[in-house]
C-alpha cells in the first residue's frame, strides 16, 4: 500500500513537472541534427562532421533547459524547407503521443527560422508550440541564393567554384525557397501563422576577420546590396542583416553567420558568447524552469 502511495505522488507530481522542450533546428549545411560539409572542404578544409548545435545544447542544458534537435532524416542537405518542417512535425508529435503535456519553444539557426515558421502553419502541431526564435534566418529572402542562380549556368570561374562546393540550386533544394523576386521572399510570405504564436528574432554583422570563407562572401554580398533597394551592406557573410528582422527584435549583435550558432570551432568566438547571452536570457523569460 504504501509502495502504491509513493507511487502516486510520483506520478502527480511528474504531471505537474516543467515538459517545455526547447527545439533547435538547424539551417543549411545540416543532415538531420548534423553537420553536412558535403563539397565545401575545399572551401573550411577538412572537418569532423559532428553535432550542428553541439554547444548550444551543453549551454542551455547547463541552464538547466530541455532541449531536443530536428529535423532527425539525414539528407545530406538536399531537401527543401517544406520537407524538413514535415520531418520536424512528425518529430514533434511523435513526442507528444509519449508525452502529451509537451510543449516547444522554437529556436532556429539561419535557413532553419523558415522551417520553424511552416511549423506554425501546421494545424495539429502549432497547438503545442509557444514560441518561436529565430537566428541569422532570411525572412526577406538571401541574395546569396539569387547570386547562385545568377552564375548557375555560366561558364565562368565563379560558376565553376559553386559546381566544385556542389551548391547549385539543383544540389540543394532549399535555394529557391530563398530566392528574392520582385523585392520579396516568396516562400515567407506563404506563411501565416494563423493562431498568432509569438515570433522573435535575433539579427547579426559580421565583424571578425578570422573566417576567411566568410570575410570573402561578406565583401561579395556587400557589393551584391548595391544592386537592391532594400538590402543593408551588412551581412554576416551569408545573410544581409536587413532581412534578419521579422516578429520581436531581440537583438543585433556582432557575430558572423557561423558564430551566431556557435558551429564547430566558433564555438570560443566573442560572437557565440553574445548570441549565447541573448538566447538564454531570452529563453529564461519564457520557460519556467
């Protein structure tokens, strides 16, 4: 009887129990919750290809978060933003079938951001979602993605690198998710949020001049905005700052784009510990832990 007793309280209490998980969700050069370097070595080198978001998930679960990773399909970065919001869900809800008082607090890196926000489009899902953040995610549109259609079918030394580090748009299906028309992102502003969840972002610049890869493609976007009326010279080296912005601006802070999520060495940059900062205090002031 007593064994019953204990067990339960255990069980109401449990019921009772913070279940808000903090989702992270990669953006490109991801395979499921990993890093995808396919074809870019002669761009970083060689790397280990390990966790995405391995830092960010010993930070905030040293602050004591619940934190779980998607899309789980490894790809190999091939799909487009559609087909990973559906690996994400069917994750998502596969969670709250174990646990149904689950519920999720998006945070996502980059292309990732527009994953997040098709989430918010999915009828059975967003009813267990509460938040969603948003990280170095082109709302507006990228024009690295316009500038890679630009040279896909010339025969020029520019068109001939992106073949090389295999980032054609027919190598990546998520590129013309990111194209700009007309001024505008089409595929963001397909999506529309119906029940209103809350969205913040977080905005970064480039500063550093350590990323070599990055400190190129920084000068090339910051010659590309010449050509937009819309577009900010900075940029983080993949995504102009001015599309960064969308829902509650959190933040801009100085951080390329591989710092803002802490990716592989940046991990001990000036630029994570700021998007660290804004993160976790952020996240503090919506979950209770």
């Amino acid at each position: 009887m007593k064994a019953l007793f204990i067990l339960l309280n255990f069980l109401i209490l449990n019921s009772y129990a913070s279940n808000e998980y903090v989702v992270l969700i990669p953006g490109a050069a991801s395979s499921g919750e990993d890093i995808s370097i396919r074809g870019l070595t002669p761009v970083f080198g060689k790397i280990d290809e390990g966790k995405y978001f391995k830092h960010f998930e010993v930070k905030l679960e040293e602050h004591g978060f619940k934190v779980l990773t998607c899309p789980k399909f490894k790809d190999q970065d091939k799909r487009n933003i559609d087909e990973r919001a559906k690996d994400c869900s069917a994750y998502l809800l596969s969670k709250v079938a174990r646990s149904p008082r689950s519920k999720f607090h998006l945070v996502a890196h980059s292309m990732g951001g527009l994953v997040a926000r098709r989430l918010l489009d999915y009828s059975l899902t967003s009813r267990f979602i509460k938040s969603a953040t948003t990280i170095s995610t082109p709302h507006k549109g990228a024009m690295f993605a316009n500038y890679l259609f630009k040279h896909n079918k010339k025969l020029d030394p520019i068109a001939q690198f992106i073949k090389l580090i295999q980032f054609r748009p027919e190598d990546r299906a998520y590129i013309k998710d990111l194209k700009i028309t007309n001024g505008v992102n089409l595929y963001s502003q397909s999506l529309k949020n119906k029940r209103k969840i809350k969205v913040y972002s977080i905005s970064n610049y480039r500063t550093n001049w350590y990323n070599g890869p990055l400190f190129i493609s920084s000068k090339v976007l910051s010659r590309e905005s010449r050509y937009y009326s819309d577009r900010s010279y900075r940029n983080d080296g993949i995504i102009e700052t001015s599309s960064m912005v969308y829902g509650e601006h959190l933040a801009e802070i100085k951080a390329d784009h591989l710092e803002s999520a802490c990716v592989l060495h940046t991990r001990f940059s000036k630029g994570c510990k700021n998007s660290l900062s804004v993160l976790i205090n952020h996240l503090e002031t919506l979950i209770s832990l």
